[in-house]
C-alpha cells in the first residue's frame, strides 16, 4: 500500500513492514503511518522488466513504486516479475 500526502509518497506499507510490526508487538490500533517504510524506491515506468529486478535485488527490497511524470502509477513486487524474467531466461538459453 502507498502512503501519499498532499500527492506526494511519503511511505509504503508491504507484508515484510506489517510482520515486523507483529513481533515487535506494536498495536493493532497505531496508525498505519508508524510501521511504514519511508525509503521508497522508486523506477521510471520506461524502464525494462530487468532494471526493476535489479534494483530490487541491490536494494534487498520486494516492491517498487512505478513513476510517470513524478507521479505514482503501480508498485511491481518481486513475485510478479518472475514469471517474465523466467520467460526471459528461457528464451535467452534457446539460442
């Protein structure tokens, strides 16, 4: 989930962020903002399917907020580029 504030991403919220909240026992009743991850990474929506896989990795994150013009338009996680860069792999070995 994406955080924004006055159109502007200011956090997102990822199953990894609500399930450290749980072991580190924080109320169920704290606003959604206090176990947001404020680091947001982000890519250009041009990119390729393998620029966001490689962010990914080298930032140890499992979702990115895609941008056009600045703005927010999806967040990719790394479960969904799977199966394109699978795709990918299989092609580059048939040859």
């Amino acid at each position: 989930m994406v955080l924004k504030e006055n159109y502007k991403i200011v956090g997102i919220v990822t199953e990894r962020d609500i399930v450290r909240a749980v072991s580190k026992g924080i109320s169920r009743d704290s606003p959604t903002f206090d176990i947001t991850s404020k680091n947001i990474i982000k890519i250009d929506y041009h990119k390729s399917v393998y620029d966001a896989y490689d962010i990914m990795m080298k930032s140890n994150i499992r979702h990115l907020v895609i941008e056009k013009d600045g703005e927010c338009v999806g967040v990719v996680s790394i479960k969904e580029l799977s199966k394109p860069l699978s795709l990918m792999l299989a092609e580059n070995m048939s040859y």
